[in-house]
C-alpha cells in the first residue's frame, strides 16, 4: 500500500492510497510482483528476479514461560460447575499416560484458576502466623486470662461442622473463595464467645456463684447472639446464588448455624470443666418452682375452666 495523494473533503484531508486488489493482495504473486524503490527514487525489476520464494509455516508469536517454549491449552468451564479447580485437576489427571511418556525436557503443568489460587493460598499461609499472635495479644487484652483465651480460640473451629456439612450437601467446591468464608466465619465465632465469656466474668463480679453465672450468662445471650448469626445468615442469601461467590456464602452460612448452637452450649460447658465449677440441677429446679411462673400457670388454668 503506498499514498500517491491526498484531497480536501470540507474540512478533513483524506488520503489517496494505492494497493493491490482484494482478490490477488493475500497471493504470494503480489509479493513476487513487488517494485522495490532506490535511494535515487528508482525502481528496481519486480522481487521475483532477484529472489526466490518458499512457504515456511511458524509461529508467529513464541510463548515462553520460566524462560522455555510453551503452548498453553484454554478451555471453557460448561454451566453447572462452580469450579474451575476441579475441571482442571480432573483433566490434569487423565493425562497421566501422556506425562509420563513425554521425554526429560517436555512437561505439562496446570495454570489458570488452579495456579492464582495456590499463589493466593501461598499469600495467606505467609501471613497467619503474624494474623493468629495478633488475635491471641487482643483477646488476652481484653480477657486477661490465657485460659479463657485458650477457649475462644479453641471454640473458632466449631463451624467447620456446619461449613463441611453446606458444602457437602449442595455441592460446593472447596476452594480459595470459601476458605477465606472460613477466616470470616472463625472471627464472627470468636467474637460471640468473647461476648459470653464476658458476660460470665460480669456476672461473678457482681456476687453470683460460678454455675449460676455460667448458666445465666448463655440464657441471657442467647438472643443476641441468635439474631445476628440469623441476620448474618439471611444477608448471605443472595450472595448464595452466584456461582463465583456461593462457596464463600455456603460455608459461612452452614458454620453460622451450627456454630451458634455449638458455642451457646459447648464453650459453657468448657468453661465449667475448665474451672471445676459443680452442677447444681436441683437449685434451679427449686427456683423456678419459687417463682412467679408457677402461679400464672395456674391462673390461666382456671380462667380457661
């Protein structure tokens, strides 16, 4: 294509270009018809006396990776599979008999989803060490106990109970997305043992006994804990439907739910066994007879005769 001219159209300058036509311009006979031109402005006699012609089919562009050759082979994720880890890994593994027929300096390795997740798996087990000292210092600030301490970090994996049964069940892949659900899901837990362990030292500092201030304390914080694991289950309904981002809302949905029940009756009981606190049913058992329940009961009973 070469410009011979050019022409005013209003007020924009249009090009004059001249070039081979349409259906001879991918023809090699338009390469071997070429008039090459001179520094003098000359032109010399057509390419094809002066050089010969062969087809050589190459690559244009060579891909390397770490410095080698490679050819990378891309697929489509059909609808239905949430995770492209397990399409990859499941192809990666019928290709067993072709690794291991391949000479020394060929191999055959997985990219993609499956590569940035360990990258990001990596990023994550570098820096829970630093994140699980900075926990343990913050709960020992505000417990000031290493025993108590010991019993909220101990009930955050309560709801890997609920998260593997979520995601057994809907059949949610286990990956990079629902293990950061998982960090999320140890914090909230965490945090409303905090909240009754409190509760508990609030109690016997105003005077009550060790039993009467464990069982009290897990009565009195049932609710709140209830409705904000219910409003946190609720908020991750819709989250559920997306396919990118169901693993996470499964897994801290399942844990939520099991770990609320788990923590309102597995941390008192610790609490107990911990500090040798000894049962007393029948206290109780006198005190609600002792109270006001007993009486309306009974008047409801005749008032409905």
């Amino acid at each position: 294509m070469l410009q011979i001219g050019e022409f005013r159209d209003k007020d924009e300058t249009v090009k004059v270009m001249l070039r081979e036509p349409s259906d001879t311009r991918n023809l090699l006979s338009a390469l071997e018809n070429v008039y090459v031109k001179t520094a003098a402005g000359a032109s010399v006699p057509p390419l094809r006396q002066v050089a010969n012609f062969n087809v050589l089919v190459e690559p244009g562009i060579q891909w390397r990776r770490d410095r080698l050759p490679s050819v990378t082979v891309r697929g489509v994720v059909p609808d239905g599979v949430q995770s492209p880890d397990d399409v990859t890994t499941a192809v990666f593994a019928k290709l067993r008999t072709l690794r291991d027929s391949l000479p020394a300096d060929y191999r055959i390795e997985m990219q993609g989803a499956v590569e940035e997740s360990a990258k990001n798996q990596t990023s994550i087990n570098e820096k829970m060490p630093a994140m699980l000292l900075v926990i343990l210092l913050l709960l020992m600030v505000q417990l000031q106990h290493f025993g108590k301490t010991l019993m909220v970090v101990a009930a955050g994996p309560l709801g890997l109970i609920g998260t593997a049964t979520a995601l057994l069940v809907l059949q949610a892949p286990f990956g990079f997305v629902a293990i950061l659900g998982v960090i999320a899901l140890a914090g909230i837990i965490m945090r409303n043992s905090v909240i009754l362990v409190d509760q508990i030292q609030q109690d016997l500092a105003a005077g009550h006994d060790a039993f009467t201030a464990i069982v009290e304390s897990a009565v009195r914080r049932f609710r709140p804990i209830t409705l904000t694991a219910a409003a946190a289950v609720l908020a991750l309904i819709p989250l559920a439907r997306e396919v990118f981002w169901a693993p996470m809302a499964l897994a801290m949905m399942g844990g939520l739910i099991a770990a609320t029940v788990l923590t309102l009756t597995f941390l008192p009981a610790v609490y107990a066994l911990a500090f040798r606190v000894a049962l007393q049913p029948g206290r109780f058992a006198r005190s609600l007879d002792d109270s006001n329940l007993k009486p309306r009961t009974e008047r409801a009973l005749q008032a409905a005769e």
